[in-house]
C-alpha cells in the first residue's frame, strides 16, 4: 500500500493534525461543548479528506495495473476499503487524544464519545474511499472530490453529531439507538455498493 | 409507445384539470394553512415526479452497466437532468409556501437542507460527467455514480430529516398528508391530475431532450 511506501504522506498528516488542533488551540483554547463537538467533526472531514484521497489518487497507472494483474477487483477494494478504514480510525483516536490534551474536555462520557468517533472515523473513510475510486478516473480530481464528497457526508455528519451529543449531557437521548443503527446500515450500504460498482471502474 | 400522441395530451388535460381545479376546487379550511394548501398540488406533486424520474435513470444507470449500450447512457442523463428541474421547482414551490406559513422563504430546516444536498449530490453528477472527455470512460464512471448517488439520496431526503425537528408537515404533530388534512375532494385533484400529470410531463420534456442529444451526434459523426 501507499502509505508504507511513501511514509512522508502518512506523517505529513499526522503532522496536519496536529498543527490544525495546535492552532484552533492557540485560537480557542478551551471552547465550550458544542463548539468542541463541531470543531472535532469538522477535523474529522477534513482528516479523511486528506489521508484516504491519497490513497487512490496518487497512485500511478502502472502501479495500479500491477494491482490489477495480481488481484481480483472486488479483493482490491476491499483491501482498500478495509486498509483506509483501519487508517482513519487511528486517525480519530489520535486527533481525539490531542483534541483532549489542547483543548480541554467537556465530555462528561467521554468512552462513548471515543466509540462514536471510532464508528464515525470509519464511516467517512468508507464515503472518501469510494469517492476517491472514481474521482482518481476523472481529470482534476481533488476539486471533484470535494464537490462529490462533501454534500455526500452533510447526512452522516449530522447524524454523528447528533449521536455524540450523548457524551455531552446526561439527558437521556432518544433515538439514539437507532442513529448509530442507521449509520452502521449506511456502512453496509456503502460497502455493497463499493463491491458491486467497483469492477465496472476497475476495467479500463 | 412514447413516440404516440396520446399520453401528450392526457398529459396537458391532467395539467388543466390539475391547475383549474387546484385553484378553483374547494379545500378544507385549515388554520394557518388557508389556502396554501393547494400547494400540495404543485410542491408534493413535483417532488414525487422527481423521484420518479430518478428512479427512471438509476434503472438506466444499471441497463448501462449490464449491457454498455450508449442509448442508456443518455436516457439516465437526460432524466437524471429532468429529475434535477423538478427537484428546484420543488425547494421553490416549497419556500414560497414556506414564506406564508413559516414566516420566511427560507429557515434553514433540516427538511429544506436535505433537499438541497440532494440536489448537489446530483449536480455532483453532472459535474463528474463533463469532467470526462472520453464517451466511454464517462458513461460507466457516470454510470457508477448515479447508483451511488441514489443509494444516498434516502438518507439525505426521506430518513434524517425524519430523525431531527422540523417544521415541515408530516413531523412534530404537525398537518400532513393524513385523513384528517387532505379529504376526498383534494385527494380527486392529487392523484388523478396532479402527480401523474407532472410526472408524465417529465417525460415528455426528457424525451424531447433525448430525441435533440440524439441529433447533436448524428450531425457530429
């Protein structure tokens, strides 16, 4: 995969990270909860942006053709799918953790805010890997992939945000179960979609 | 069948019936509502045609993967497109209602934001589409997102909004399409005329558009 092999892009967005947090740091320092909740969401989106797009759209053609003669299409992506998703969960425990250290912390439970921000580390890198499949096809496709990406996450990021507000205040949430139900059947949904579109993008 | 006349013009009578008797026809009397709820004949109308066409050109979308025939192709762009004016005329419609009842043409309600990331989702298309010079390339990647892009239009439009607040009939108690707020004299207006007078006029502008893309790349080759 890319990131073992060029590990400048992988550190060059921990490094991203970190001077963003350090800077809404120096800007904020401690906001209050709804503030942290958007900021940290809005992080996220940008993170996933960020390191899942490399993915697909720095690699070469003949590198990819490589992956094409040794691997099966459906494999491929759900190599990728599986690699990115692992990628950005890290990536949101690390950005929680400095989030945490920089800018205080509101949450008053705060280990269902780290499950929910597993869960949605997870589902952003699953829209963003797809996305970057079939923007890595088109000319000028990072601008396409903020322009397919980001109405496409506006209904999981509510959702999220909405989820995670349980971390936030002790009233008991209603619907909240089924939030976190309907996120996972989006995952699912996504997942089924990637498999099945994918060698329809693959063959070229 | 479509290049008979009949339904052309079924279309245009279901149209005056759906105009004269959506203006002239009498509506129960609702508090607030008064007489905007004839919109019920234009806004939710065009919103179920723009569902309608998309399906349409989501079915074309996948005929396209299955056999690679360049005709399907365009028809799910062409009604895809269609889908898109129906989708605008549906905010509009919408937000001028939303003028005499919530007070203002636009508040920023999860039912009007869903709309509207809906439809980005499907300029995102056209986008995509003219991103792409070669015929084929851009088909199948258009192809591919246009499924993606249906997949995700439920939770944009028909599952969040329902989660959160909103002011927008059918949720909070408010008066929606029930029993109780559309009686029989509306319903006679809504489903014969309105919903399939709108639709059939989709796909009558769609084949139009088909028929002239159809033109444009004969006198190109």
């Amino acid at each position: 995969m890319l990131e073992v092999r060029q590990q400048y892009t992988f550190y060059g967005v921990l490094l991203y990270v970190a001077s963003t947090i350090f800077v809404l740091h120096l800007a904020m320092w401690e906001p209050e909860g709804t503030v942290w909740k958007g900021l940290f969401w809005m992080m996220q989106l940008f993170i996933c942006v960020n390191a899942v797009a490399k993915s697909f759209l720095q690699e070469g053609r003949e590198r990819l053709l490589y992956f094409y003669t040794i691997a099966g299409a459906r494999d491929f992506i759900l190599s990728k799918l599986l690699f990115n998703a692992l990628l950005m969960v890290v990536m949101s425990l690390l950005s929680l953790g400095l989030f945490m250290l920089m800018l205080g912390d509101p949450t008053t439970d705060a280990v269902s805010f780290l499950l929910i921000s597993m869960l949605g580390g997870f589902s952003l890198s699953l829209v963003f890997t797809f996305l970057a499949a079939i923007a890595a096809r088109a000319q000028q496709s990072s601008a396409l992939m903020a322009i397919m990406g980001f109405p496409l996450v506006i209904p999981q990021l509510l959702l999220l945000n909405k989820a995670s507000t349980i971390a936030f205040e002790h009233v008991l949430q209603g619907g909240l179960f089924s939030m976190i139900l309907l996120i996972v059947g989006l995952d699912v949904l996504l997942v089924a979609l990637a498999i099945i579109l994918f060698p329809f993008l693959w063959k070229d | 069948m479509l290049r008979q006349k009949w339904w052309k013009i079924v279309c245009v009578i279901m149209l005056l019936y759906t105009v004269v008797a959506g203006f002239l026809g009498s509506v129960p009397a609702k508090p607030i509502l008064n007489e905007t709820i004839r919109n019920l004949y234009f806004h939710v109308a065009m919103w179920m045609a723009m569902m309608i066409t998309f399906i349409v050109s989501v079915i074309y979308s996948v005929r396209y993967l299955r056999t690679n025939n360049h005709l399907d192709d365009i028809y799910a762009l062409e009604y895809a497109k269609t889908g898109i004016v129906f989708g605008i005329l549906g905010v509009v419609t919408g937000s001028v209602w939303a003028r005499w009842t919530w007070g203002a043409f636009w508040s920023n309600d999860p039912k009007q934001l869903g709309a509207s990331i809906a439809l980005l989702i499907y300029l995102a298309y056209l986008v995509l589409r003219n991103s792409m010079t070669d015929l084929d390339k851009r088909a199948r990647i258009g192809a591919v997102y246009n499924i993606f892009a249906f997949a995700m239009l439920f939770p944009t439009i028909w599952i969040v909004p329902r989660m959160v607040e909103s002011l927008h009939p059918g949720g909070m108690g408010n008066p929606a399409f029930n029993t109780d707020d559309v009686d029989a004299r509306m319903r006679a207006v809504f489903y014969p005329g309105a919903v399939p007078g709108w639709t059939l006029l989709g796909v009558w502008i769609t084949t139009l558009r088909i028929r002239l893309q159809l033109l444009a790349e004969q006198r190109l080759h």
